[in-house]
C-alpha cells in the first residue's frame, strides 16, 4: 500500500467521522429543538395550575388565621358568660338565670 492509498484512506474515514459527528450534531440540535419545546409547553400549561395553587395556599392560610381568631373569640365569650352567671349568681343566688340557646348549653 502506498503513502497516496494511505492518505486516500485517511481523507475518507475523516470525511466519514466528519459526516458522522454532523449527523449527530443536527440529530442532537434537533432533540434539543422538541425537548425545549415540550418544556415550554409543558410550563405554558402547569403555569396557571402552580399560580393557581399557590394563591389557593394564601386563601386557606388566611382562613385558618380567621378560624383560630373566632375560634378564640368564642371560646373567650363563653368563659366571659360563665364569668356572669357566676357573678349574677352571688347577688341573688335566688335568681334563676334565663336558659342558654341550646347551641351554647353544653359549652357552659
């Protein structure tokens, strides 16, 4: 085999390798190309959904802060009326205090 086969040979498996590696190039550039685009989409998508959610945590958030606050505010009520009957007992223990509503009785 002569130095000019040699070369010959040389020139063809780069020009194969150079092929090859385009090829591989365009078909990652390619998959590249559809991934970004579905993680676009995908992010299009999910977007609204996330806003969504995180503004539904807010608003629950914002409910449990107002129940424990009426929870609180009843729970002092009722020891507040119990305060009074107690009081309103010791003027005229005599006195029969009004009954409570029904949905009240069994916290007094």
């Amino acid at each position: 085999m002569s130095a000019q086969d040699i070369a010959s040979e040389i020139g063809a498996g780069v020009l194969i390798l150079g092929a090859l590696v385009g090829a591989y190039t365009a078909l990652t550039t390619r998959w590249k190309a559809m991934l970004d685009a579905q993680r676009e989409a995908f992010e299009a998508i999910t977007r609204p959904m996330q806003d969504r959610l995180h503004e539904l945590e807010l608003q629950v958030a914002e409910v449990k802060i107002e129940a424990r606050t009426e929870r609180h505010q009843k729970l002092s009520a009722f020891e507040y009326i119990r305060q009074l009957f107690t009081w309103g007992r010791s003027l005229d223990p005599a006195a029969i205090p009004p009954p409570p509503p029904p949905i009240i009785a069994q916290e007094l």
